[in-house]
C-alpha cells in the first residue's frame, strides 16, 4: 500500500506538516532497513530480481485510491509480488526492490521528496515486519500447508503496520476524518491482501512443478488484473452512489435561510473532495446576484463564475452539453486552457442550476485536494444526480426569499410596506441614536376613492402602479419608496432635517401633479401630504409613522402639504370625534342648513336659495363645512350628508309650494358624490318623497368634478339633467376647464367665483373676466350666475353685462330657515302667477 498526500499546505487542525512526517519516517525505516539487511544478499539469478522489479512496478502502478480529504490512500495488489519476493530471493532483496518500485512510481507521478521517503520507508518496514513475523513462525518448503500460512499471517500483518501508518500520518497532518479511514484499513487487509497472497503462493507452487505453468499463469494473472480492475471500478461508482446519497441526506438538513447556498456549497466540495465549489445566483426579487465560494484558502470571489462571458459559465447555462461539463487542463483546448488558468484550476465540472428568477444559476467544482485521482466520467454521473437536490435546495431558499419578499413588500406595486418601512426607520435611527436624522413623507392620493367606485378596482389598482412610477422617478437617489394601505405611500428621507424633507415634500407634490392615462380616460394624479422628521418628531418608526399620519390629515384641508405640530394631536382627535359623531349628529338635528337667496338681476325676482350646510356641534361649537364635509368625503359619509342636505332644501320646497310659491332650491354636490352609482336613484326618490318637480332642484356642481374625464365619460349627468333639474357649475374661473368644454355636457348654468365679482368696483381687469364669461356662456346658451355681489356698483356693472342672476350679501346673507321666513317677510312682495304657471312669485322690493 502507497500512500499520497495531495498536496503541500498544511490544513489548520494539522499536527505535523508533510515534511516531517517525511523525516519521522526515514527515522522509523532506517533501523528496519539495516536490521533486514543484516541477512545479506541471497545469490539469485538476476533475471528473477528484475521480473519481481518490474511487477513490483506494475503492481504499484494499479492502484484503487481512497480518499481522506487531502490524505488519499492507494489499494494495490503488490501483496501478490511481495510474498513471491520473500520466498524466492529473501529479505534484503524484496527490500530493496519493494523500495525501488515504490520510489519510481512516486517520482513518476510527481509527488513530493517529502511523499517519495514516506511512501519507500513504509515500504522497507513492511518488508521488515513480515520478515519478523516469518522469524517467528514455522516456514518449511512452499509446498507445505504451514508455511502457507506463516506468509499469510507476515504480509498481512505486514500490510496492516503499513496501513496503520499511512493513517497515522493523515491524521497528523490532517486531523481525524472519520471511521472511514480505519474502514478501508480493514477491508483491504481482509479481502485483498489473502487473496494476492494465495495467488502468489498458488504461481510459486505451479512454476515449482513445472517451468510450462507460466503459460496457465499468464492468462490467469491478466484475467486477475481485469477482475482487480473491475473491482476498482465498482467500489469507485458504489462511492459515487454513496456520494449523491449523502449529498441528499445532507441537502436535508440544510435550513432554508440566508446560510444555506454556503452549506450547500460546503458540502459538495466535502463530497467530492475539491479544493474550491462555486455556486453563482442570478438576482432574485429585492436580492442582488450572488456568488457563494468554498475553498480550503477560505477565498469568497475568484475570477469566472461571475462572468456572463466565461467559456465554461456560458457552455453549461446555455446548454451546449448535454449534462455537467466536465474539463480537464492535460485535454483541454487552447481557450479551455486560459479558462482554467484564469481559476488557477486543473481540472473542472461545471453544471446549471435552475432558478425561480428565469436565468439559470451557475455551479463549479474546481481540482480534487488528492494530487492523483481526477475528475471522471462518474463524478460527472455524480453531480447530475445531485443537480436534482441542488435544485430543489435552492428553490426551497428562494421560496423562502418569496415569502420574506412578500411579507415586506406590496403584492401590487413592489414597492416596500409598512412593516419594512418600519424596520427601515427604525434601522436608520439605531444606528445614530444620538444625531441620526431622517424625514418621512406620507402622501395619499386625492381621487383614489372616485376611481374606485366610478371604473371599478382594475382602474385604480392602474392609478396606483402610475403613482408608484412617478414617486420612484421623482423621489431622490437615496430615498425609500413604500406603500402603506389603499392610497397612500410613504418616502423615507434617510439624513434630512424637518425644512429640507418640508422642500423636498413640496417637490415632490409638484413634480407628481399631473395627468395620468388610466383605463382609457386622462385622470388627475394629485397628492396629499404629511411631512414628520426625526428625532424632532419622534425617534423610533412607530411614533414617527404616527405623526406624519396626523400632518397628512391636516394637509387635506391646507395647500396639499403640512407638517407635524403637537396642537395637531388635538385635531386629529377632534377630527376622530367628528367623524364618529357624524351620522348622529344628522338624527339629532346637529346638522342643520342656511339658505342664501339668489335673485333675477333684472326684475329681481328670488328665482332661487342655495342650501348650504352647517354643524352646531355641542362640544366644539360651529364647525367650518369645509372640515366636516372633507371628513365626510374621507370616511366614506359623504352620499348620507348630501342626501341628509338634500332631504331638509327639498322639505323647505315642499313648504314654500303649499304656500303656492315657486321657489327653486340648489344643493352642492360633492365631486365624490358623482361618482356613486346609485346617486341618480337616491336623487330621483327624494323628489318623490317630497313631491317636489324636477324643475325646482338645482344641483351645483365643481368645476374640476365636472370636467373630469371618468364623470364625462359616465352617463350621471345627463342621467340627473333628465331627471327635470338645472345643473349649475359652480366657482368657474377657478379651475382649469374651458366653456368650450361645457358645449358637450348637459349644463345648464355657470357660477362666476367670487373672487372675480369681489375686485370688479376697483379692477378694470377682474370686470372684463366676468364680462368675458357672461358673453361666452350666452354664447353657449347659458345663464350666469355672479356670487359675492356685496355693493351696488357691482351689481349696477353685472346688469350692464347682462349677468342672469346676482348673489350675495348686497341681497341677503345665508339665513336659517326661520329667519329665511321673517326676511321674506320684510323685504319680499308676491307677483301674481305668470300666464301658464300654477304659482306665484317672490320678489325683493327695492
């Protein structure tokens, strides 16, 4: 038995290096050797000392090679030349040739001056102690049974003081590998070892008898040398069965975390002994691609599997072998040659790996540690085998990237959700408890709702995915987009300071205002925002979080953007009050109306009252319409509020018409109102249980509600207008439509805004912006209705212009209902029935 160490450095839990175990056995074989040749040189016939030279070489030279991570141990058949040796020339002369053959062979195949004394002095004190065992045991004529096994019993013991060794030297220099290495020990010296030593015996008996017996020898060696050889064959592929085995039951106790590519690597360099295994991962969802290494010089990169452009890389995920590739420097090509040498590899297997990411992953086993044994065809069958396990490991590790992936992100956008942003803030701040400064803004999308409940959740869903594009786009480099829950994001600004994420905040808003092709129709992409910044408001996510939630509320009632402020606490509580005492306030009378009068500019007739809303709440007192119709909108209670509106204005109606006046009645309508789709029945059923006509209801509309392209492109307005009632728009100028617009919708007349009729007593300009709508809407074919009409010079200019219908406090300001009836009282006369009508008139006398 040979034993070859693979190579020189030695491996950290090494007691002794090759060197001096090269030493310690030169030590140990000297004393053998000289004790041997101590019997001196039998006269032979030098021809039988070469033939058993020359099979002593031969014997060597096949060998079945058992590895032991670095350490390899070589089982030969040299048992079956050794005990021919000892019986036919001596011990001094099997000596000398056993330590030829094995110092050839060792020089041969390159192995070490240190190897080359280990290897020939093991084989000296072989020789040595089979010729002590023979001095102690009965050796007669070869013919006799008890010196059969005499030499029986020296070479095995032989055998095993050499294998006992070798083991002991892989242990020094390499630490205890296992069982296994004691395993091969026994299994050589009870199988092999007698029956080369009966062959041999038998050759000796047969050339004894007759020189012709050699013809019968020959065949029958060779025949031995094929069967040793087909054992070697077998015993490797039962190794590489029992490889992919282990590699399996290995693969099973591999968890399914962040580790597991580094364990699966791990053990596929320990299954086939490599010096290096490279397991490269395309990128996976929020995971940049990564290349996982295990060598013995502890290395994590080397030049090659990385690169898209490598040959061996390229060959095996393209699929331009059938199965792993498998390359070895002695029969590469000249480009296969500068692959491995850009590795600092001889020999090579390379294989894909499939991935749930669609681009296949890359795997390479690099050089076994044994400086004889090769790669070959069987660990090529090998890591097919194990390709399957390797799989199913890695889908199993990117399952489990999945459903980390999913449980931190939003399953629409992709974009990270409130738990990561969490973790992310809180992160952020850990790390500098002391000066770490980081901005968060939360914005909500302004018409998220309308989309919904107008074009369906398919529509919306589209408006978010173009919201969470602009945000990433406009957002800065180092900026976290999130999604929170329905409209709303959130931009975490790691560093900046409450102005500068209040500036960036602002940008941002301008910068995502726009207008958004979303299910066929051009929609308004509009954001609300809330700005809170660390640690002045707040140093850990949850506070943080909370605090732009509060500033996000305030925002909707403001300029779009606001920011935190602890009287802002007291809001958000009172707007939380509000908004649960909403529907109880309507049943308690709490929310009342007002109505304003709206007069004919010419005959001064009151053609009509606008209904406006109002809210005595006990606790807070009155509360502004616009916050508690805005809240109304966003917790969903707007369509009560407006039919609760519509239910008191249709009342008064009814009233005034068992007094037999014709007094028209105008409700506001919310642009979300418009999107409801049982508005038109709820309209249609409060006229009826009133029993008010159509003609008598005037719905004031927004400007920037009716222009919007999924109200235009819906049949509700037309669908109201058919109902017998005006639709009015109201505060025009204000927005972004034109009258041109208004040609194709069931309008009927237009509100200029106040802001205009205010300044025309003093602005020459503000005079000829209402005059140019008054012209353009009778152009159109509607009337006009001028609000804000406070002094006579203004109302003398809007006659002139020839205004439709006046407004304001020149004429009355909104009234409760009681006080409406003493002011009609006051200041209002009765005209007859005009010709045709059933009712009478009302009027304001001058």
């Amino acid at each position: 038995m040979a034993e070859q160490d693979a190579v020189e450095q030695r491996p950290r839990t090494a007691l002794l290096g090759p060197s001096a175990i090269g030493w310690l056995s030169l030590v140990i074989a000297l004393p053998a050797a000289l004790w041997v040749g101590s019997t001196g040189f039998l006269l032979v016939n030098p021809v039988v000392v070469v033939a058993i030279l020359a099979g002593l070489v031969v014997a060597e030279c096949y060998n079945l090679h058992v590895e032991f991570r670095r350490q390899g141990v070589s089982i030969s058949a040299t048992e079956l030349v050794f005990v021919v040796a000892l019986v036919e020339v001596g011990p001094t002369w099997t000596a000398l040739t056993r330590a030829l053959a094995v110092g050839a062979v060792c020089i041969a195949q390159r192995f070490s001056p240190a190897k080359v004394i280990a290897n020939t002095a093991v084989a000296v004190v072989e020789v040595a102690v089979a010729f002590g065992v023979l001095q102690l045991l009965p050796v007669g004529e070869v013919t006799e049974p008890v010196t059969w096994l005499s030499y029986l019993v020296a070479v095995a013991l032989a055998t095993l003081v050499g294998g006992v060794l070798i083991r002991f030297a892989i242990v020094a220099t390499q630490g205890y590998p296992g069982r296994a290495l004691w395993t091969s020990l026994l299994l050589a010296t009870a199988t092999v070892t007698p029956m080369a030593v009966l062959v041999g015996l038998s050759v000796l008996l047969l050339v004894d008898a007759t020189v012709w017996s050699l013809l019968l020898i020959a065949p029958l060696t060779m025949g031995l040398v094929l069967l040793y050889r087909r054992f070697a064959a077998v015993s490797r592929e039962r190794q590489d069965l029992e490889k992919v085995y282990a590699f399996a039951r290995q693969v099973e106790q591999i968890l399914a975390d962040e580790d597991g590519p580094r364990r699966l690597v791990e053990a596929i360099r320990e299954l086939f002994n490599a010096e290096r295994v490279a397991l490269w991962l395309p990128p996976y969802l929020d995971e940049e691609p990564r290349l996982v290494v295990a060598s013995d010089d502890g290395r994590s990169w080397y030049d090659g599997p990385s690169d898209p452009d490598d040959l061996f890389r390229r060959r095996a995920t393209e699929g331009a072998v059938q199965g792993p590739l498998l390359v070895s420097l002695t029969r590469a090509t000249e480009a296969e040659a500068v692959a491995l040498s850009r590795r600092g590899a001889h020999d090579l297997l390379a294989a894909p790996v499939a991935t749930a990411a669609g681009e296949p992953g890359y795997l390479e086993v690099c050089d076994r540690r044994h400086d004889i044994v090769t790669f070959a065809d069987g660990d090529r069958a090998a890591l097919d085998s194990m390709l399957t396990h390797v799989n199913a490991a890695i889908r199993q590790q990117q399952l489990l990237t999945q459903i980390r992936y999913d449980a931190d992100h939003d399953r629409l956008t992709g974009l990270p959700n409130r738990q990561r942003l969490a973790v992310e803030i809180d992160q952020l701040l850990e790390a500098d408890p002391l000066a770490g400064r980081a901005g968060l803004i939360l914005a909500s999308l302004d018409n998220y709702t309308e989309v919904t409940d107008t074009l369906g959740h398919a529509a919306s869903d589209e408006l978010l995915l173009v919201t969470a594009g602009l945000l990433r786009e406009h957002a800065p480099p180092q900026a976290l987009v999130a999604r929170m829950e329905g409209e709303q994001f959130a931009v975490l600004l790691p560093g900046l300071s409450l102005p500068a994420t209040e500036r960036a905040a602002r940008r941002l808003r301008e910068a995502t205002s726009t207008r958004a092709r979303v299910a066929g129709l051009d929609l308004e992409v509009t954001l609300t925002i809330g700005v809170a910044a660390a640690p002045a408001h707040g140093a850990d996510a949850g506070t943080l979080m909370q605090r732009a939630d509060v500033a996000l509320l305030a925002g909707a009632g403001k300029s779009g953007v606001a920011s935190y402020h602890p009287v802002l606490d007291q809001q958000s509580l009172r707007r939380l009050q509000l908004g649960t005492e909403l529907e109880q306030a309507m049943a308690d009378g709490d929310i009342s109306v007002v109505f304003q009068p709206i007069i004919d500019a010419r005959t001064s007739d009151i053609v009509s009252v606008e209904t406006l809303v109002r809210w005595a709440h006990p606790r807070y007192g009155a509360v502004a319409p616009d916050e508690f119709i805005h809240l109304a909108e966003q917790i969903g209670r707007i369509g009560p509020l407006t039919d609760h509106v519509l239910d008191l204005a249709l009342a008064r109606c009814r009233r005034w018409l068992d007094q037999d006046i014709a007094l028209s009645v105008a409700v506001n309508l919310s642009a979300r109102c418009l999107t409801e789709p049982d508005l038109v029945d709820r309209v249609r059923r409060a006229l009826r249980r009133h029993a008010v006509p159509g003609e008598l209801l005037t719905l004031e509309l927004t400007e920037g509600s009716v222009v919007d392209d999924s109200v235009r492109s819906s049949s509700v307005l037309t669908d109201l207008h058919a109902l017998g009632l005006r639709l009015s728009m109201d505060d025009f100028g204000t927005g972004y439509s034109s009258l041109s617009q208004l040609r194709h919708l069931p309008i009927d007349e237009v509100k200029i805004d106040k802001s205009f009729v205010l300044g025309m007593s003093t602005s020459q300009s503000e005079s000829f912006i209402a005059r140019s709508i008054i012209e353009l809407a009778h152009n159109l074919g509607l009337r006009v209705v001028a609000e804000g009409v406070e002094d006579e010079l203004t109302r003398n200019l809007l006659a002139e212009m020839g205004c439709d219908k006046l407004q304001g406090f020149l004429v009355s300001r909104p009234l409760p209902d009681e006080r409406l009836e003493k002011w009609i009282l006051a200041r209002t006369g009765v005209r007859s029935a005009v010709p045709g009508t059933p009712h009478r008139r009302l009027f304001v006398r001058s």
